[in-house]
C-alpha cells in the first residue's frame, strides 16, 4: 500500500486491520467455521433440531394434542412398511426398456 504523507500512520494500522479482519471473516464463511465462532455452544445443534420439519411437525402435533406419541410411531412403521414394499418391488422388477 502505497502511503500518503497527508494520511496519519495510525489510519493506515486500521486500513490494515479492517482488510484483515475482513479477510479472516470471508475465510471463517468459506470454510463454513463462522457458525461455531460467533455463536453460543449448543445454539447451531438446537438449529439443527428446530429446522428438521419433521421433527419439528411431530413435536407441534404431540403438543397442539392432535396425535399421541404411540399413534405417531403406527404412523412412521406403516410408512417405512410401504416403503420396504416399494423397494423391494422396484428391485425384483426388470428394468424398464428404452425407447431410444
């Protein structure tokens, strides 16, 4: 940096210190660091938690009293049945011929 004799020293300590704040902050969001260096322990795995809708959609519906917990669990085993099916039909099939 070239330096202006009309421009205090200490102003060019702070240019200096803003670029490589402003660096460091560019690399802490690249390297996806920033999210455990400015925020609270436990803060990003309570996001976590709150952001997964199904458990989020399970934990409204038990406490809005919608659906019991042991209705919820009938529910998730019907499914992953239907879905075993699927998948095992999909793997017995043969597969589809291409019209190309």
């Amino acid at each position: 940096m070239k330096m202006n004799s009309e421009i205090p020293l200490e102003a060019y300590h702070q240019i200096s210190t803003i670029r490589e704040f402003r660096e460091r902050i560019h690399k802490e969001f690249a390297m996806g660091e920033i999210a455990t260096t400015y925020r609270p322990p436990g803060e990003v795995s309570d996001e976590k938690l709150f952001l997964d809708a199904l458990k989020f959609f399970r934990a409204r519906v038990i406490a809005g009293e919608l659906l019991t917990n042991e209705e919820l669990v009938a529910i998730d085993a019907e499914i992953e049945a239907l879905i075993d099916e699927a998948v095992t039909e999909a793997r017995s099939s043969s597969l589809p011929v291409s019209t190309f």
